[in-house]
C-alpha cells in the first residue's frame, strides 16, 4: 500500500501534496465493499463480486452509491 501513496509522493516530490489522507492534500480515492488485497489473497474468486461506493478525484466526490 505504501508503494502506491506515500512512497510514489515522495518519489515525485510531492510528499508535502499527496501520499496521505489529510485536510488540505490531494485526493484520489475509490471505496469499495470489499476488500481487494485481502480477498486477491485468500479468494481472488470473489473479486469481480465487489462494487464502488465511492470515488473521490482531486478532493471532490464524483461518484456515490446511493
């Protein structure tokens, strides 16, 4: 998880604008009802089976489930 927030940040040099979920940072974010990298693990078989609820681009939601 690291790799793909603040790892990739401070690889870009932009770990003062993104990398963690904060008040005033950059946000791209997606929330599912499962949990990808557990299930990829242990039941891979069920992946297709999640659905978004949610997904933020550059702070803003523009998308949610009702």
């Amino acid at each position: 998880m690291r790799a793909y927030t603040t790892w990739s940040a401070y690889a870009s040099f932009r770990e003062n604008e993104t990398g963690i979920i904060a008040p005033g940072r950059w946000a791209d974010i997606t929330v599912m009802d499962i949990d990808p990298l557990y299930l990829g693990e242990k039941s891979p078989e069920k992946l297709p089976a999640g659905s978004i609820k949610l997904t933020m681009a550059a702070g803003k939601i523009v998308f949610e489930r009702k």
